[in-house]
C-alpha cells in the first residue's frame, strides 16, 4: 500500500510498504477513506519535535471504514463507517476510566509511566505507525473508533480525528467560563476550534492573536476580534482591549514552530531576542535539515509563552495545547508565579470528548468542514506538505484522499 513514511528530519517520502496485520485481540485494520495532514506533522519533519524513528508512518487524522477486527473487539464489525481518535487510550486502566486517556497506563508499550499514545510520532508515543496510508492497524478499537453516521461527510467527521477535540480541550482546560474575555494565540486549525471552543463555554469576547491575515479572516468570521502581531504588540493590545486588566483566560494553540514578528512595533523587541531564541532552539532541536525555504523550524519557540504570561490578566489561567517536545525546557515561570497564574497543559483526552462534539455535528449545530480548505490526492501528498510547511496564504487545513 502507499503510506507517507517518515525517513529522518526533513525527509518524508511517499513509499510502497505493507499492509497493517491484527496483531493482538483488540485490533482493528481500517481501510483509510480520507485522512489530513496536521502541524505536528510538520514539527516531526522539520525536527522540532525530535527522536522519531525512520520507518515511521506519519499522520494521525483519519476516517475510515472497517476491514477486520480482533476477535476481543465487540463493538464494531468489517463495513462499519468509523472516525479514529488521534488519541489513544485502552479504555479500562484507572486513568481511561476517569477520561484521562492521553495518560492511559497501558497502550503505550514503554509501559505505565509512558507518554500520550497517539499515531505516527516519536518513540516515546509508542510508537503506532500512523494514519496517511490506505490502511491502518487500530490497537484497542473499541475505544479508539468512533460510528459514524451516512450523514456526516469525511470532510465533516476529519476534524473530529483532532483539531476540534483538541481545541476543545484547550477551552476546558484554560477554564473558560460565561461571559469571560478569552485570549487565542495561534489560528491555525486548532487555534480555530479553540475559538469556536470558547465561545461554545460562554466566553463572552474572544480575541485572536496571529499573524497571518487570512487565519484573522477565518477567526473573524467565528466572531471572534483580530489582533495582528505584525501590525501592533500583541501585549499591548490585549490590554488596550480590556481596560488594562488582560483577558481572563488565555489558551495557547500555537506550538514550538512560533513565528517571530516581522513587522510592527513588536518586532524590534522580539529582534533583540533573537539570540536567546536561537540558543533554545539548538537544545530544542538538536537536528535541523532546512531545505531552502522547506522545513524550517519556527524562529521564536519561546515568544507566545512570554506574550501569553504577560497578557494574562492576574490570577488567571493559560491552556496550553500547542505542541512542545521534552527538549523544550523554557518557560517563563517567574513571571506567572508572580501574577498567581493557573496553568494547565496536556494532550487531549479525544475518546473523552468526541462523542459530545460529533453529537453537535449530527445535530447541525457545528459544520467543521469549513475548516478544510485543500483537498489533495495521495500522489501529490509531499507537494501538499510543503505548500502547508510554508504557511502559504489560505493553507489552512489539507486533505488527503487515500485512493487517487
């Protein structure tokens, strides 16, 4: 089968390999109908998030329909339309069964003191060969698989894999509450679901911070109020905007590859740290392999913490869902200590709370498919992957037909 596997830093490749086997009694083989490329896809690429193995099938978003099951999975049968959890969890250990199950004790084979499991990352998640392939091996499939209806679309039920739990989850844990002024760094597609999120909590403003104009447009048309980081100082706005107190929460969906200003006023200051953020950078990512403008890791890994800890109004909470590897071991932490700073982090718990987000798909309440902006066949998948690592313009979400 064709499937984008993972070679070394900087080097992705569209390759003929094996299908998947059932290989313990909780399997499932999935035959992938649409799958999607996400930036931590490009984190793993680009070398930011490091210690991936050659060999590895990349992507972690996928909807599907199934081919075979173990014979310990009762809950589904072969022809069964399902969404996998980019999560995973076995759905029984003491952490599952409390809907911690990015921190289940048992899926992970580095044993119960593991990481998060989840498809196509590094070592220490497993790792599970991942999901931008034509078929996939689903361990624990009666937690990891999700029914899905005729009347929801892959393009619907794809954010659902990710994106929309996790911007969900950033919501839960920044705290968000009715009628609070809510702060979203990063609009890519999580940042948009992070949104959606928060005014889905009750958030009664929410202000989106980027720098890319066309991920404003779309933050805009969620309702929420545009702060462009190369046209004013982030920090400097937020406050102007609430009466100098800082949003009440903030959530961070902006990840290690951050973005320095290239213009405005905040770029000069952001400038006279280049330095230091070079330095983080190197213990962050030991390997690099920039390839002209492909596969550059982000100039400024540390810039959003600083302008989120600082914007924050006192005593209020910061979710982090962005994603940050083992390496990174910069925070400001004075700072937030001396502004009595609730700060909580993680990876989504997906089983958790896909069930209650594909409820609002079924109803109509939500249509995340406005979130998809290309749709790409297999065979131009790398192409597609470059054009989404440079951030072109309206890039926002790719994606991927299997079987063309």
């Amino acid at each position: 089968m064709k499937a984008v596997v993972f070679h070394g830093v900087g080097d992705a490749r569209l390759d003929d390999v094996p299908e998947p086997k059932l290989e313990e009694p909780n399997d499932a083989i999935v035959r992938i109908t649409t799958a999607a490329i996400c930036g931590t896809d490009l984190h793993f690429v680009r070398g930011t998030v490091p210690n991936m193995r050659p060999g590895t099938i990349l992507g972690h978003e996928a909807v599907g329909i199934v081919q075979e099951v173990g014979r310990g999975v009762r809950n589904f049968k072969p022809g069964d339309r399902v969404l996998l959890s980019a999560v995973l969890g076995c759905g029984r250990c003491a952490n599952c069964r409390v809907g911690h199950f990015a921190q289940c004790t048992v899926i992970n084979p580095g044993g119960p003191r593991a990481t998060t499991a989840f498809y196509g990352a590094t070592v220490e998640t497993g790792p599970f060969d991942g999901l931008q392939a034509e078929y996939a091996r689903v361990p624990y499939a009666q937690t990891n698989l999700f029914h899905l209806p005729d009347s929801i679309s892959d393009d619907k039920a794809i954010p659902l894999a990710d994106i929309y739990p996790t911007g969900y989850f950033g919501a839960v844990i920044a705290e968000v509450s009715d009628s609070e002024v809510v702060a979203v760094f990063g609009c890519g597609p999580v940042g948009q679901f992070a949104i959606l999120s928060a005014f889905q909590r009750g958030a009664g403003r929410v202000l989106a911070v980027d720098g890319h104009p066309y991920r404003l447009e779309r933050a805009q048309a969620l309702g929420a109020e545009a702060v462009n980081f190369n046209e004013e100082d982030p920090v400097e706005a937020l406050l102007d905007l609430t009466r100098g107190r800082g949003p009440e929460r903030v959530i961070d969906a902006v990840g290690v590859d951050a973005e320095s200003p290239k213009a405005g006023p905040a770029a000069a200051k952001a400038r006279r740290e280049d330095g230091l953020f070079q330095e983080e950078l190197r213990e962050i990512a030991p390997e690099t392999n920039q390839q002209e403008d492909h596969w550059k890791p982000g100039d400024a890994p540390t810039l959003a913490h600083t302008w989120e800890v600082e914007a924050v109004a006192k005593a209020g909470t910061i979710g982090i869902i962005g994603v940050y590897p083992p390496t990174d071991r910069f925070f400001p932490i004075g700072t937030a200590m001396n502004k009595n700073l609730h700060v909580n982090l993680g990876n989504g718990d997906h089983p958790r709370w896909i069930p209650k987000l594909l409820d609002m798909v079924k109803t109509g309440l939500v249509d995340p498919e406005e979130v998809l902006t290309q749709h790409e066949p297999m065979r131009d998948i790398l192409a597609a992957y470059k054009e989404f690592d440079l951030r072109s313009p309206g890039w926002l979400k790719v994606a991927v037909n299997p079987r063309s």
